[in-house]
C-alpha cells in the first residue's frame, strides 16, 4: 500500500474548484446487505470478484492459488486450483462464459472453462519480467487485455491464444482496466497518477491527465454513455472524464482523509466506491449527486474490487474472508 505524505495530501487537494465535498447520508438500511464467511479449510486472500455464468460468483484466492466459486443459495465454495506458484489478482468473465484471471505468481493469464474447470495457462512471452499482473478487461473483438502494475500493458489474442506485451508509459503503475459500451480499453496508473486510452490496433496508450495532481487512480469503471470514473486512493476522490468533451468532474467522498480503492458502475449508472479509511462502500447517483453510505458489517473489510449484475453489487472483503452482497432491486 502506497505511503502519502503530508504534502502529497495538500498537493492533491489542490484543485479544489472541481472537487464537491458532500457530507454522506444516512445509512442506507441494513437488510439491502448480505455477508457470508467463504467455507473453506484454509484462507484464500480474497482479492476481486466477478459474477459467474450459472448464478455463482467467481473470486480469486491471491493467497491460496485459486479460482473459488461461492453459491449464494447454499453458501457453498469450491477451490479449482490454477498451478504452481499460482498468486491470481484479477478475475472477469469472459464472452465465452469461462472465468479469466490475471495469475501474477505464474507471469500468465489464466482461463477456467465453466463448468468443466478445465484449467488454460496462457504465459507472457519468454523473457518477460515479473510484471505483477493486475486486472483485465474484454474488447470489442473479443480479446483480453490486461495491466501489469510492474509497468506493462498487455493483450491476449484469444483466437489465436498469442500473449504480447508493452511497458507502459512512464513506467511502473498500471491497475485497474476497463472497457466501453463500444468495447474501448481504459486503463489507470496508480504510481503514475493518470489514466489512459489504448489503441486496440497498436497497443499504445495514450495518457490522459486528470485535474487533481498525485491523486492516485486506483481502479476504472466505464458507465452506458462510455464516461470513466475514477477512485483516486491518494486524494479520496471519485472522479469522472468524459472522452467526448474531454471535461472532468470530482466528487469527495465524505469523512476526514477517505481512501477510495474500487469503483464499479452498475446498470443505472450509479457509481459504487469502496472506501478504506472508514470501512465503507458508497453508492453514487450523479443525478442527484449525492452518497449513500453502506457502513460495512466487519472492521477492515478491505473492499479491493466491485463487481456486479443485475440488481446485486458484489463486494469481496480481503480482510475478513468475507463476500457481501448489496440488492438494488
């Protein structure tokens, strides 16, 4: 976890004409949440999380070398194991219904087939360095591309199942990844405190500066109209750029010195914001622009990523072994 000095702090507030600081609602009601402890033997690190192809959710055990499935009916987990030396990050579903991880441990994305659990190690190319693989995103053409918070950026052609890579633009930092409703990729540097378009035809990136300086973009989330938000960890804003008319905007998270880790925009376009420093998720309306505030049942849950689906906002809680549903509908 990146460290932030005092200066670092004044430094990214400085643009306060674009940031609203808003205190937070009341909070939200308690039954909306669900929380299940993960049945396993041993404890897995759950990092991010992604709903499944049959009702189940897919996580990534970075600690145990695993892909698990939770069933939400039976409070049920499975372990598939992905391989020696095995540490996954990230984990999507793909367009073909199979769960796709970035495997930092074994420098290789992996897929799992679903059901079948049939296991695919795709590694980077030989003589690629340790690149600590991060999260993914599927484009417009089907292909994955990922990030690699040593400073890379890559793609994985899945017809051909050919891996490239490219160090990224200034270096180490590359995090979150997402993609478009028209299946464009953004990606965000957390060291390097930008985010980035990427040419799917080329594989450059090119950088886009947001307002607030050192703020730290951690993770990346694109709404229906192809809006990027953004949750700056260093400066505890959420913030969004639009690519069409290039304007930003930044919102404060409520509380003194909030650290925002995850964003996720769900189906209504309302934004959801995992924040650290007061052990809370937050949900967004940029209609009304206004936070709702979903006090999180366990100290330091850890909230690393968000993901959803219809009517549910899935949380992984990396501190507690924990995976916690919010309802929407």
């Amino acid at each position: 976890m990146p460290s932030i000095t005092r200066r670092d702090l004044l430094g990214a507030l400085g643009a306060g004409a674009l940031v609203t600081s808003r205190p937070a609602l009341p909070q939200a009601p308690a039954g909306r949440m669900q929380s299940w402890k993960l049945a396993t033997s041993r404890r897995t690190g759950i990092h991010d999380i992604a709903p499944a192809s049959d009702g189940g959710v897919w996580f990534s055990g970075q600690a145990s070398g695993h892909l698990g499935w939770f069933d939400p009916k039976t409070g049920r987990t499975e372990l598939v194991a992905l391989g020696q030396g095995s540490s996954p990050h990230g984990v999507i579903q793909g367009p073909d219904k199979a769960a796709w991880l970035t495997d930092g441990g074994q420098n290789a994305i992996v897929r799992v087939g679903w059901p079948d659990q049939k296991v695919q190690v795709f590694p980077l190319p030989a003589g690629t360095p340790y690149t600590n693989l991060n999260t993914a995103a599927f484009d417009a053409d089907g292909d994955l591309w990922f990030t690699g918070q040593g400073g890379y950026v890559g793609k994985l052609a899945v017809k051909t199942g050919q891996v490239s890579v490219k160090e990224a633009p200034r270096g180490r930092g590359p995090y979150g990844i997402c993609a478009t409703p028209a299946g464009e990729i953004w990606w965000c540097s957390l060291a390097g405190s930008f985010i980035a378009h990427l040419d799917r035809r080329t594989g450059e990136s090119t950088i886009v500066e947001p307002p607030t300086r050192g703020q730290g973009a951690r993770r990346v989330w694109s709404d229906s109209k192809g809006r990027i938000w953004v949750s700056e960890w260093n400066s505890g804003n959420l913030s969004m750029h639009d690519p069409a008319t290039k304007a930003w905007r930044a919102w404060k998270l409520p509380g003194d010195n909030p650290r925002a880790y995850a964003v996720y925009v769900d189906e209504r376009d309302v934004a959801w914001v995992s924040e650290w420093t007061h052990n809370a998720t937050y949900a967004f309306d940029p209609r009304t622009e206004k936070f709702e505030r979903f006090a999180m049942p366990r100290d330091s849950a850890n909230v690393r990523q968000i993901l959803g689906r219809r009517g549910e906002v899935w949380l992984p809680e990396s501190g507690t072994e924990h995976v916690t549903v919010i309802r929407t509908a």
